[in-house]
C-alpha cells in the first residue's frame, strides 16, 4: 500500500507479521547471540556462555525482546492512530538522507500525514527492554539493564529506517554483487518492488 493511504487494522496486522515473523527477524536474533556468546558480558552465568543450550537462551532472549517491541509497536500505534511505516526523504543528499531515517525514530507520521512523536517506536523499545527481567539471570534483570536493552531495541528501529531508506541503493549493490533477485529485493518495501 503506498504511503499516504489510510491503513485499515489488517494492514496494519499484515505488516507486523512481515516485520515480526520475517526472515530477518529470525536471523537477526542468530546474529546477536553469536556475538553474545564471543564476547560475553562479566559476570554472566556459565549456563548462558557456553555451548548449545547458551546460545538457545540468548537466541530466545532476543527473539522474546524484539517479539515484544515489535507487538507493542502495532498495537500502540494503532491505538494513538500513528501509520507505522517507513515515510523516506524526498532528499537525493545522502547525509540528509541518513539523519531523517535516525530522526523519524524519534518523529514519525500520524495517520493524517502529520509529524507526530512516535509514541510506538518509545512504547516498543521500553516494552521490548523491560520484558527481559522475567527471564534474564539475576544481576542482569534489574532496571539498569532493562534501559540498556530499551536503547538497543529503540537503535533497530533506526537501524530498520535506514536500510528501508537506502533500500533501493542496498537492492542494486546486492544486484550488483550477482545475489539471487529474490534476495536483493528482499531490501525493497512491498511497493516499491
């Protein structure tokens, strides 16, 4: 559905199931832990450092808290009527570019059209790092780190606007570099493909 267009609660539902339950979100939980496991925080207890079942808790913890993030995401923004795509720059600088995409983490679009504070990014990322200390070992589960972990979350939101805003750049480098057209286009929002 192109920008500018009303979206009715399906719409919405379709796009957090392809943003949720997509092959990135599978993968990028895979690509955390395994950095997780390299360099493990101090003091992080052995059971959640070593071997398959470490990995099996770190994969679940991050799946868990962007699962979390991204549900509170739909379901907050359509309750304050925030249209929870992606709006690109009109810009062709690329500077300018690369701050919109950061700074519509922070403000993005109503259903109206207008600048709005994204109340769904903020609600997420909170949503997504609190909901770790009812899993997290303890001296990991405490308020502290539930902030560090809502930063992090609130970071891919902005890391999710810029490749959506450099998507048809990242499509053609992946051309580029002979990927199959399946995957290269796996960078390109559903109406621009």
């Amino acid at each position: 559905m192109p920008p500018g267009t009303s979206l009715t609660l399906r719409d919405r539902f379709g796009l957090e199931l392809r943003t949720s339950f997509g092959v990135p979100a599978f993968l990028l939980p895979a690509f955390e832990s395994t950095i997780t496991m390299a360099h493990p925080p101090d003091h992080f207890p052995q059971e959640w450092r070593d071997g398959g079942a470490g990995f099996g808790r770190n994969y679940a913890a991050y799946f868990a808290r962007h699962g979390a993030g991204g549900l509170t995401h739909f379901a907050v923004a359509d309750i304050v009527r925030e249209d929870p795509r992606y709006h690109p720059s009109a810009s062709t600088n690329p500077a300018f570019r690369f701050v919109h995409a950061l700074a519509f983490t922070i403000v993005d679009k109503s259903d109206s059209g207008r600048n709005t504070l994204a109340v769904a990014n903020l609600s997420g990322s909170l949503v997504g790092g609190f909901i770790g200390e009812t899993f997290y070992p303890y001296g990991f589960n405490d308020p502290t780190h539930s902030l560090q972990r809502s930063l992090l979350e609130l970071g891919n939101f902005g890391a999710h606007n810029l490749t959506a805003e450099f998507a048809p750049e990242l499509a053609r480098l992946a051309h580029k570099f002979h990927f199959p057209d399946r995957v290269a286009d796996s960078f390109l929002p559903p109406d621009r493909k």
